[in-house]
C-alpha cells in the first residue's frame, strides 16, 4: 500500500469536536462490522502517520519505531513496512515477542518481518539512550488509546529513555502514557513533537498535560464517518467572534451596548476592579459603572477616566439604585470583609429582584464557597481558577486538575450556573462543554482573571447569551493574550491584554 493515497485529514466528523475513547471504539467496531477489516484500518493509519512524519521531517530517513503489544504497536509495525518499501531505513524495537502477538498486530508484524524489518528485542536493558539516539525521527507505537492504569514499571524506564533522548517524537494516536480522555499524565508519558491521531481527536490531546506532551496534533480519520457521534468537547471556533460581534451601525450610541455594574475594589484593592471595568469598556460595553469601598475610589477612578465610580459604604449598598444597570460583577478585589459580605449578599438579591446576568469571580466565589447552600440568581457565570474551584467543590486543587471535565460538570451541576474553569485550557460549560486552546503562559500573571470577568461582562451587555458570552469571552481575551504577548512568554501585563481587546476583531 502507497503511504500516499491516504488522505491525512478529512473533515467528516465536527470540525470542533474532540472525542472520548468509547466513542472511537465505537465507531471503530461499527466499521468493522461493516465490511472494513480492522488490518485495513491499522493500514491506513500506518500510512497516514508515514505521509505525516516525511511531511513535517522531509530529510529524515532512519527511523526507530517502538512496537508494544496491541494493536498501536501493530500501526508501528505496519509503519517501519511502509517505510521500508519507500525507500527508508526503519528499525523496530518491540517490547513483545512477535511469537506472543495476537490478531492484527501479529499479522502486521509477520508482514513487516517479510518485507526486510528485523524486529529487535526492547527492555528496560536495552533501552539505553545511545540504542535510541542513532535515529533521525523516534517513532511511538507502545501504548496507544487503551491506557486504564499508571505505566508499568518496566516501560516507564523506555518512555523516560525515550524522553532522554534528543531527537524528535512521532506518537501514533496519543503519546504513550498520556489518558487519552482526561490528559493525565499516567506516571510517566512521551513528550512528542507530533501526534498523528486516528478516527477523531481524542480529548485527552487537549486536556491536561495532553498539549505539552502532543506536540502539533494531525487528525487522521481513516475515511471513518463521525458525523452522527456526539462530542465530548468542542474546540472555540475563532470565526464565531466576527459573527456574534458584527460590524456597528453609523449611529450607533453607547446606550445600546450595555451598562455594567462592577462590584468590588475593596481596601487596599483597587486594581481589580479598575481591571475588570476597563476591559467592559475595552470588549464594547456602553458604560461602566463601579462601585467600590469609599477608600478604593480615587484610585479607580484616577486610573481609568472613563469609568464612572461610586464610594458605597456598608449602609448605602442595599439602597443604590439599579433601574439602568444591565449586568453585575461581584468579586474582582471585593475581598471578605462585613463590607465586602454585604456587597455579595445585596447583589445576589438584586440580580433575582432585576432578573440580571451576574458574572462572580474571585472573593465572591470564595464567598460563594463558604454558603454552597446559596442559591444563584437563573442567568449567572461563575469564573474560577482551578484553586476556586476546588473551594467552590470541597476538594483539592489536583483532584480538580487531574480530571479538569469531571470538575466542570460537577460545579455545573452542583451551582446550576455557566461554569468557566480558567487556566490552559479553559472550560465552558454546555450540553457539549467547549475548550480553549489558544493563549499563552505569558497570561499567567495577576489582573487576568479581571480583565476575563470583564470581557465576559461587555458581552452580556451586547446581548450575548450566557453561554455565548463565557465562551466567546475566553476565547477573545486568549487571543487578546497572544497578541500582548508577541510570541514571548512572560512579562506581559493584564492591563496589555485589555488594550489588545479591540485590535482582535480586526486582526
């Protein structure tokens, strides 16, 4: 079979939509059942991941392809074939004797052994870094997709021999010892400079550590139709931006963008709030409105002209008027005070009495995580990062972590709010939640979650849905991050990322 006649990428499932393995299993067994034999997938996956390795290494022409046991090492052996009849010099090394393989994989090895391919005995022995470091492209075939457990001891000492060496990766499906659902990294994992994934993209590519252990992920669907399978996640779409935002009228005038309510800046946190405000207005809000503690004012106010900023005191908060105001922030620098308490306590009030989105971030989660019992006004974001989070569940921040979607769903289920899980990778939660994999490490710095909050705001007040608004927020303010950043990954400010708000929609 020529490595050229398959297509490496055919959009026939969503183009957004990442997978679970079940699912892949399922459409996999349905093909089969269909007449395809499972050796005429293993083949076309071989192909497509050959076709892929020369596109990204042209020059390359020594290969070392790692064979386990299944039928990921059976795509392995399958590969080093191919190779060989293109003209290269592929070596195998497998941790199974070919005696001991069983169906497709066996057949695959057999046939590779016909072709010309010796197939090397690989153990923690002979898996030395100078045994794998004569080859121009490193190909991974150990573990594949079925991953339920921590690396067993013995190819966790290949994996990190393999991680030793400095030479590129190719993984087949998903690196070995990476969950191909949650992206954990199963003691140990392959890092690898590309992941040529069958059938679907597999969720775990972009969950976790999915991203840094993946490398440039390359769909190969195999001719294998998804179109009728439900996602489990779907990739923010930055076409969707244009569209929800699309060009303003001639005469267009700020009262119809929306008036947001910022609530915060405690004492000693001004910042915060001036964040969030400033970005509202940065991400089309009409007007911006803060109300923050009588000693927080002058500092707001002096640091962005634009805002309009009150002073309320602890008596005053339950009386000031709301007629005009179209969505409230609770939380950027609110901190936990009597003041900060009432504030809470009165917006929450307010947003059911008003029927308001209300957007909580920060201390007001923190607030929030102390009454779980409360319950939320019907159209409310709650933006947390992973430590907020594992207050807001009752768990710790690596169990909210180790599997970032369970987390999702259960404060989804637990607050009936739209839930943003920050960090890479953000989460919004949906029937079918989204992920964001833009952005960069250079927004790990204070004032981000802020400017997000504020985003996400200026949405809601432009007449977004609540669903709309957080993913559409996260996306933008992610992009926003990248265009501050230019390409450098620390350094960057929040304040950066709130002025390269609008430069996105034109980019």
């Amino acid at each position: 079979m020529s490595a050229r006649k398959i297509p490496i990428v055919q959009h026939r499932e969503s183009p957004t939509g990442l997978y679970r393995v079940e699912t892949v299993r399922a459409l996999e067994e349905s093909t089969i059942a269909l007449g395809v034999e499972g050796y005429e997938l293993m083949c076309r996956a071989a192909a497509a991941a050959l076709h892929a390795l020369r596109a990204r290494w042209p020059v390359a022409r020594d290969l070392l392809v790692l064979c386990g046991g299944g039928n990921n090492g059976g795509d392995g052996y399958v590969l080093a074939r191919l190779a060989r009849e293109a003209g290269l010099a592929p070596r195998v090394l497998a941790t199974v004797p070919i005696d001991r393989l069983k169906g497709d994989a066996a057949r695959a090895a057999t046939e590779c052994v016909k072709a010309g391919t010796p197939i090397e005995s690989l153990s923690v022995e002979s898996a030395s870094v100078e045994r794998l470091a004569g080859a121009d492209v490193i190909v991974d075939a150990l573990l594949g997709i079925g991953l339920q457990s921590d690396v067993r001891a013995d190819l966790a000492e290949i994996i990190r021999a393999v991680n030793e060496v400095n030479r590129p990766v190719l993984a087949l499906d998903v690196p070995s010892g990476l969950c191909a659902d949650t992206g954990e990294e199963r003691g140990v994992a392959v890092h690898a400079a590309m992941t040529v994934t069958f059938i679907t993209r597999k969720t775990g590519l972009w969950l976790g550590v999915g991203p840094d252990h993946a490398g440039e992920v390359v769909l190969a669907d195999l001719g294998i139709r998804a179109t009728n399978a439900k996602p489990t996640l779907r990739l923010m779409n930055r076409s969707d931006l244009a569209s929800h935002l699309p060009r303003r009228a001639r005469d267009s005038h700020k009262g119809r963008f929306g008036h947001v309510l910022v609530m915060g800046g405690g004492e000693g946190m001004p910042g915060a709030a001036r964040l969030a405000g400033e970005a509202a207005l940065r991400a089309g809000a009409g007007r911006v409105t803060a109300w923050v503690a009588p000693e927080s004012a002058s500092a707001v106010a002096a640091g962005c002209p634009e805002l309009m900023v009150r002073g309320l005191g602890t008596t005053a908060v339950s009386s000031a008027p709301l007629e005009s105001v179209d969505v409230l922030v609770v939380g950027p620098g609110l901190g936990r005070s009597e003041w900060s308490r009432a504030i809470f306590a009165n917006a929450l009030v307010a947003a059911r009495a008003h029927e308001l989105p209300i957007v909580l971030d920060a201390d007001a989660l923190n607030l929030l995580a102390e009454q779980p019992q409360l319950k939320l006004p019907t159209r409310c974001v709650l933006t947390p990062h992973p430590g907020e989070a594992a207050r807001l569940l009752g768990w710790s921040t690596s169990d909210v972590q180790r599997d970032r979607l369970r987390s999702l769903k259960e404060m989804q289920d637990r607050y009936a709010a739209t839930i943003v899980l920050k960090g890479a990778g953000s989460l919004v939660s949906d029937d079918i939640p989204f992920i964001c994999d833009r952005g960069t490490p250079a927004m790990a710095a204070p004032g981000m979650g802020d400017v997000l909050t504020g985003v996400i705001a200026a949405l809601l007040g432009q007449g977004l849905s609540i669903v709309e608004a957080a993913r559409l927020g996260v996306l933008w303010h992610a992009l926003a991050g990248e265009a501050a950043a230019a390409g450098l990954d620390r350094g960057v400010l929040a304040s950066d990322v709130s002025r390269c708000l609008p430069g996105v929609l034109t980019s």
